[in-house]
C-alpha cells in the first residue's frame, strides 16, 4: 500500500481498524483482522506523515507532518474536515486527542507544545515553552486535565493542559533522548521509553521513580503503551524486539 516508510500507526477504540501514517506522505486505514485497505487515500500533507491518532470516538483522524501542519480527518471517508493548523516552526513529531475530544495536543522539532480546538483549528493554549529540544512524544492524562511531554533534552514535563503552566519540576533520571510517553490508565504513573535503552515508570503528581529502570533492550526503547487493566507495559525497540 504506501510507497515509503511508515512511521506511524495507531488502532482504533474498538480495535478495528489500523491507521498509517507515511513518509510517501498519505493515511491510510486498514481492517485490523484482514490486513485489508478500508479507506484511503487521505491526501493533503506535502511532507513525511509522522504522527497519527483516532478520536476517542473513532470519527476522525488526525496526523502531524514534516510539513509543520496538523489536518483532522473523517476515519471512514478520508475527507479533510479540520486545518491545516498552521502555528508550529518546525516538524510536527507527535499528536494526540484529549479524552472529551474537544483538543489536539501537539509536540514539535520548534521544541514547543500546542493545544488547538479540535473542530476549528484555533490555537487555545501555548505555545508551551520550557523543553530545550525536539518535543518528541505528548499525550493527555485520562481525566485531560494534564498534558505530558517526552524530549530529545532526556527530560519530561507535566503540564496543566488548560494554562500550560509546567506543575511539577522535570523528571530527570533518562540518560538519551525520550522517544515515547503515556500515562497509566488509571492516571497515576507515566511510562517513558528511552534512546538510553530503558524503560522507567513514574509518579505521576511527583515525578519520582515508582520502580527501578526495566532493563533488558539492547537499543533505543521508541514505544512504549500499558495493558487496558493497568497490569502490564508493552515495549517496543530498535533493537527489533518487543518485551512485556
């Protein structure tokens, strides 16, 4: 199907489907059981597609680029219905929904987050400012009152998603780039995946350690996502491994 590097792909909530995002640069959307093209082309990017999310509700589609825009997608027709959100100076490498799907959080090679109105492309918060390199991975906290960042800087910084006001100091402990980021489910730890080759699980509220680092991959740890029930954390790696 693409004709370039994927480097994107996120399920949606009920498992169905698959969406890609490609440096060729179009989405695509597949059955997640027959492997079989559903929809696509979504074409309009000019540049590498690197970051794509579905709505919690599974609707819609949205995909950061090279190309420093943001577009949000109808999922079953591939039609543009949202941006280009135009604000970022750079790469876009990360994009992700609040719960209430009412905001797009975004994280880009400028070093800065955005927040943006889900249906209009307005920017609402930010640009928040504080990491001193590529913003590589955000995400929203369960209840979308925070917003957390992982950064080419080793460091990771929690947000409140409304003032973008930094509410707990930087989590330090990684030594390389962190490539990947989310929350637990239950909102209490955060997870993050490093170029130092582990994996760490914080507080939350207190940016401590809650275990020691897991180690056991041989490169750069660049995904990183917990079980539904909050038991177990799936890692992927450079290394071309994935360990639970």
């Amino acid at each position: 199907g693409h004709t370039k590097s994927i480097y994107a792909v996120f399920y949606s909530s009920d498992g169905a489907y698959i969406v890609s995002g490609s440096q060729d640069p179009t989405i695509r959307v597949w059955n997640a059981t027959t492997g079989n093209l559903v929809t696509g082309l979504f074409q309009g990017h000019t540049n590498s597609v690197f970051s794509v999310a579905y709505s919690p509700d599974g609707a819609h589609i949205v995909s950061g680029s090279q190309d420093r825009t943001i577009r949000v997608w109808s999922a079953t027709t591939g039609n543009l219905v949202a941006g280009p959100f135009q604000g970022h100076t750079d790469s876009i490498l990360s994009v992700a929904y609040s719960p209430d799907r009412a905001h797009i959080v975004s994280g880009s090679l400028d070093k800065t987050i955005r927040v943006w109105n889900a249906t209009t492309g307005q920017s609402v918060a930010g640009p928040f400012q504080g990491h001193t390199d590529s913003v590589f991975s955000v995400a929203y906290s369960p209840d979308g009152a925070h917003i957390v960042s992982g950064s080419l800087d080793s460091t990771i910084r929690v947000w409140n998603s409304t003032t973008g006001v930094c509410v707990t100091d930087p989590f330090q402990g990684h030594t390389g780039s962190i490539f990947c980021i989310t929350y637990s489910p239950d909102g209490t730890h955060i997870v993050s995946g490093s170029s130092d080759k582990t994996i760490r699980v914080w507080h939350a509220t207190t940016g401590l350690l809650a275990v020691n680092p897991f180690q056991g991959h041989t490169d750069g740890v660049i995904s990183v996502v917990y079980s539904p029930e909050d038991t177990f954390i799936v890692s992927g790696s450079e290394d071309n491994t994935i360990r639970v």
